[in-house]
C-alpha cells in the first residue's frame, strides 16, 4: 500500500459516543473543576435563597413592611437552626472538659481521685492520701457546680469559695486546706488522723444541702471510705 499523504497521528476528532462521554468525565475529574465544585454550604445557602425568593414572589399583594418582617424572622430562624446545630454541641463539649486542679494538670474525676486517697491509705502513705482525698473533695464540687476552678485557684481558695454553699462547715473546709498545702507544697508527713478528717468531712458534704438551693437537694456525692 502506497501512502499519498502525510500520517497524521493526533486522536480522532469526531469520536463516537462513549468516547465523547470518557473524555468529558476524564476532563471535569482534574483537580481545578473538582475544586470548583458547590459544597454542601453552598448548596443549603442557595436553596434557602431560591426558598426565600419564592416566598417573597407569591406574597406580591403583602406591603413591603409585612415582607421585611418575615424575612427578618426567617433569618433569625435559620440562626437559631445554625446555633443549635453546629453551636450547641461545641459549646457542650467545651463545657465538659475536665479543669486541672491547683494547675498541676491533674483531671482526674472525683471518683478516681477517691480510690487513689483509698488505695494510698490501705498502703499506709497518709500523705498521698491527704492530698488525693482533699482534691476529691474539690473535684466533688465542681462536678456538682458548686465551686468552679480557674487558673491560679489555690486549696484556700477553694475552702473559701466551698464555704459558701457550707457554710457550717467553712472551719473544716480552711483546715483541710492547710493539710493539703502542708503535705503538697510543704513537705510535711501527712498522718492518719489527718486522713480521717477529711475524710469525715466529704462524707458530711456528701449529705449536706448547699445553702440556698431551697427544697432542691443538690446532686449527692459518692460514698466515701478507707
């Protein structure tokens, strides 16, 4: 066979349906109309548009006060939505992280730091078990929202904000305090009879009604042993 003119090795031009319908599909897969694409915001925020827009064309006999009124109020709606969607559960989230106490990162809930008082009094370490009962104690009350901790709180600080809702029982929250400032940060030997006290005390908050709250008990703590 004689060849009469020049080979042309380009793709055809006129390809036939399926062929069209790959190269479109290989063409709108590229990154640049991938990324061009609407996302579900844009989606939700031009039906509400397009919602809005119907609303408004067959309410044409409506005077322009009465329109603007019910679009503020779709607005506000769709805000309320919005908050209650996407607001609320990080809200909640963020309100439910555990605060380090007396900023040394503990997070602990109250129910470990109670077997860890317990298990370091069955070990005979009354200073451990000084120290974790009293911050039980703290930990007991934040979790029923009766104190709140922040940065910088110190042991006396939180007798003092904890003598508020007992307040009959303000001298025993100060001396628990000092036991725990004196076996944490003074290095002193904490001792059975130490341990006892407060302990004695975390059970009496546990049955004690937080001054204020009315016929509403507060929410109990658990049960204190060791």
């Amino acid at each position: 066979m004689v060849l009469t003119g020049p080979v042309r090795w380009e793709p055809p031009l006129d390809p036939d349906a399926p062929e069209a319908r790959r190269w479109v599909l290989d063409e709108l897969a590229k990154p640049e109309y991938r990324a061009a694409e609407p996302t579900a915001f844009d989606l939700f925020a031009q039906a509400v548009r397009d919602w809005l827009v119907g609303l408004f064309e067959g309410a044409g006999g409506l005077p322009m006060p009465a329109l603007a009124l019910i679009a503020v109020l779709v607005v506000a709606a769709l805000v309320g939505v919005a908050l209650l969607v996407f607001g609320l559960p990080r809200l909640r989230r963020r309100a439910g992280a555990p605060v380090p106490l007396f900023d040394d990162g503990d997070v602990r809930d109250a129910a470990a730091l109670r077997r860890a008082a317990e298990a370091a009094a069955a070990s005979g370490d009354w200073t451990l078990a000084v120290e974790e009962r009293f911050r039980a104690i703290v930990r007991s009350l934040v979790e029923r929202e009766l104190v709140r901790v922040h940065p910088g709180t110190t042991a006396h600080g939180m007798a003092d904000a904890a003598s508020r809702p007992f307040p009959d029982r303000a001298a025993e929250l100060e001396s628990a305090a000092a036991d725990f400032d004196a076996v944490r940060y003074l290095g002193r030997s904490g001792t059975e009879a130490q341990y006892r006290r407060v302990t004695a005390l975390e059970s009496a908050l546990a049955g004690s009604r937080p001054a204020g709250s009315g016929d509403e008990l507060a929410a109990p703590l658990a049960g204190s042993g060791a």
